[in-house]
C-alpha cells in the first residue's frame, strides 16, 4: 500500500470520527446498552452449558433465535454442520460479516470464583476457557445495532452474523469458506476476548491436527508379555521421534501433543492407544511439508511395534493474511471507544486473580490499547482461512484479569463475572462503530480489497484440508478402538 493511499485513508479515517458520525454512532451504542442485560444473561447461559466443538446445539439455537427474533434470516446447518448457521438482515451491497463463536474447552470446568474449582451439579468437564460465550453474544449484538440503522434507512446494505462452530481445533470456518458462505462479502470483522485491549495488522499460526491411533494385540503383562504388542508403545515411539524432530524444524514451530488413549492397567498390554497433535508455524506451507515428516514419525512407531497405525487427519487452518487498512480503521475505534473502568468489588476479585498468576500485570493496563501491528500471534484460528478470501480484520478486548493466560481456569473464572461483561460490551460497541464506518465509506472498503489483491499477489488461497475432507464433527468425542 503506498504512502499516498495511507496517508489519503488516515485523513478520511478522522472525517469518521468527525462531531457528526460520532452522534450517529451513539444511536449503535444506545441500541447496545438497552440489550445489555438480555445479552449479559445469553452470554453466562452459553457459559454454563460450555458446550464442544460441533456439539453447541443449545448454544447456537440460542443466539440464532434472538437474531431471528430482531428481524434476522436465519439459514441453519450451514456447510454441513449442524450448529453452524448465518443470519441476514437487509439486502444489496455492500454485505459486511461479522464473525461469533460459542465452542468451549475441555478440562477446564471451573466455578466464578478466583480459586481453582469445579462447577457444582455439572458432569461436564468443559469450560468457556477461550470466551467464546462472549464472542458470540458481543457479534450478535453489534450486528443486532447495525441492523436497526438499516430498518431506519441511516446504514444501506446487508449485515451478516455468522454462527460458528468448534473453532478450538474443529476448522469450522474453513468448511464454511469452502462452502461459499462468504463469497458475496465485502468485509469481515471479527474480536477476540483476551486479557488486554489490543488491534493491528497481525498474523497467527497456521496449524494442522491429527490423531495417530494404534492397534495393537493385547495380553497378560506378566505372564505372556511375548505375546502382545503394545499400542501405548507405539504412541510413547511416536512421542519420541517428534521430540527429535523438533531440533531438525524451521524456527517458529510448534508441535503439541495428548495422549487421548493409553490403555487401562498395567498388567494388560494396550491394544488400543491414541495421541492427538497440533503442528503449527507461521507460514502454511512449512506446516504442510513438516505435517508429511510427523506422519513418518508415527509409521516409526507402529513399524518398530509391529502394530496397525490409523491417521485420522483433523484438518488444518492457515495463517491470518492481514489487513492493514481495516487495522487501522478498528483501532481508532477501539482507543476511542475504550473506557472500561472496575468497581472495588471488581478490583478486588481481580486482585485474588492476580494473585494466582506467574505473569502480574498492573490492573490501570485495562485502560491502555495496544498496537500489535506487523507481529505473529502464537495462536491459530480459522479465521485465517477467511482472511484469504475476504479483508478481514479483528481486536481483542480485556474481559480477563490482565496476565491471564488464554484457557485456564483463571479466564473460565472470570468469563462468568462483570469483569466479562464490560469487556465484551466494549466489543460490541468497537464492531458496531467499525461496521459504520465500512457501510459510511465505500473507499476505505475498496482499498481494503486493495490491500488483498496486493498481499495475495496474484496466488491462490489453499487450504490445508485433504481433498474431500468433511468436518470432524466427533472430534471432541471419547476416543474409541
């Protein structure tokens, strides 16, 4: 993007935020603040039934029948998946998008509380460590805003929620993409809850999943160990061979592992053992090629085990392309808008939070916004495989106590208090008052569009599925021999 064109944009970018469009955005704001409460309340019921990926049944119906009851089309089971949906209100260019998200985390079962513990009455192990039940209430709300600007003739055009599904490690944008959900967008936006107030043109990882399962033959451990072969060593030979893999791997790299399966006593040789990977790195390609030398890693082990490997590939995201123009555009109204301020009782639960916490980072952090411009976020989302075919850009709001890790007990902990909710309402406000901006400015809407051609330059999106590959609808499901 040249000097001229960003300088051009900036200046447009402050017209935007002249007297005149801030009072029309007070009218987004105003329909935000009368929902709060009912959206408060969505947002800790999706807390509560902490649903997996592909199976956020209660949870999708949930947002989709408020969307439908604020005048939305809902289109349900999207790109073959159940709990996948869009709703649409409007009609005619320009179409913006705007991403939620409602999959929780297993192992992560926790009460409000700023002390480790497990919700009480509750047989489900999994939790909102990500804050994805904020995610997708805070989109449908700043979508919800949009949509009465449209009904009064101040927006023209189409807004578009998308429900999406099993982004922990589920791909589902990635089938939603393929599926040519967004072919008619001009611009998607997206946020992320976190434990600081940032926006920029940033990347992330792109990753590939998959589970290595072996079958084996089993047998009494003591008595007739000859005769047995033991799937729990091959998983062990697998585990090992990965570890030296990774001296051998270009810089960036990530390669993760749990063991799902590995038998059920000791005096029985597993028949049956399971362990699942991610790999990641900042450039798909390299994910691709390293992909293909984990598998020999698992060939090792069941060659050296003389036991049956079965590959069940996952699927695989790519890296976010970013885009500078809508960056920019969203963190002026991210510093603008952000006012967020605890109460003492706030403060206080914040406090025993921190407490908890290797990483202390002043509390008065809630106030700042950072610029995370030209960096690689250590994390990957399939919002990268949007982002290849569509501008696109998000920002992360603090609804965590600052220093919390992402998917830990702390940021189920505090997913569930006002801490939360004010994170999340700034949200809403900050995709509200970009989405605005979007419809208010067919330029910085055509030079973002721009800016992709230009970074795409002239290759293709490719995606990190296999072909034919269908969505891992039970991925979250019990391993079974």
């Amino acid at each position: 993007m040249s000097i001229k064109i960003r300088t051009l944009l900036s200046l447009l970018t402050i017209v935007l935020f002249s007297g005149q469009t801030m009072a029309q955005k007070e009218k987004l704001f105003e329909t935000i603040q009368q929902r709060a409460d009912g959206a408060w309340e969505r947002a800790k019921q999706i807390w509560t039934w902490a649903e997996p990926g592909y199976q956020e049944t209660k949870s999708s119906q949930l947002l989709a029948e408020d969307l439908a009851a604020a005048g939305f089309k809902i289109k349900r089971g999207v790109a073959n998946i159940p709990t996948a949906f869009t709703a649409t209100y409007g009609e005619g260019k320009p179409v913006i998008g705007i991403l939620g998200e409602f999959d929780a985390l297993p192992g992560l079962n926790q009460q409000a509380l700023p002390v480790r513990g497990k919700l009480q009455d509750s047989d489900n192990n999994y939790g909102h460590g990500c804050g994805h039940h904020l995610f997708g209430v805070a989109s449908a709300e700043a979508c919800v805003a949009i949509a009465k600007q449209v009904a009064a003739g101040t927006i023209k055009g189409t807004v578009r929620f998308y429900g999406c599904p099993a982004e922990e490690g589920g791909s589902a944008k990635v089938f939603m993409v393929q599926a040519g959900l967004f072919k008619d967008c001009d611009t998607v936006l997206h946020w992320h809850p976190s434990s600081t107030n940032s926006a920029g043109d940033r990347s992330t990882l792109a990753r590939n999943a998959v589970k290595f399962r072996f079958h084996g033959k089993a047998a009494h451990a003591a008595g007739a160990p000859e005769q047995g072969r033991s799937a729990l060593d091959a998983v062990e030979l697998t585990n090992f061979a990965a570890q030296l893999l990774r001296e051998h791997t270009p810089d960036g790299t990530r390669i993760h592992h749990v063991i799902t399966a590995g038998g059920g006593a000791p005096n029985v040789v597993p028949d049956f053992a399971e362990v699942y990977y991610y790999i990641r790195h900042p450039k798909s390609k390299i994910v691709r090629d390293l992909y293909a030398r984990l598998i020999k890693c698992a060939q090792a082990g069941a060659l050296a085990t003389e036991t049956k490997l079965e590959i069940d590939f996952q699927g695989g995201i790519v890296e976010i392309l970013p885009n500078n123009i809508l960056a920019d555009l969203t963190l002026k109204n991210l510093r603008n808008l952000n006012t967020l301020n605890w109460n003492n009782e706030e403060t206080q639960f914040a406090v025993r939070i921190q407490n908890t916490l290797d990483n202390q980072i002043p509390l008065t952090s809630i106030r700042e916004v950072v610029d995370v411009s030209g960096t690689i976020g250590m994390g990957s989302t399939d919002v990268g495989d949007v982002s290849w075919v569509v501008p696109t850009t998000g920002f992360n709001t603090a609804c965590f106590v600052p220093g919390t890790p992402g998917h830990s007990w702390q940021a189920v902990a505090c997913g569930a208090t006002t801490v939360a909710r004010k994170g999340m309402h700034l949200a809403s406000n900050v995709l509200a008052a970009t989405a605005y901006d979007l419809f208010s400015s067919p330029e910085i809407m055509r030079a973002a569009q721009a800016e992709l051609r230009q970074r795409l330059g002239g290759q293709p999106y490719q995606t990190l599925m296999v072909p034919g590959q269908k969505p891992p609808l039970h991925y979250r499901n019990p391993p079974q021999p």
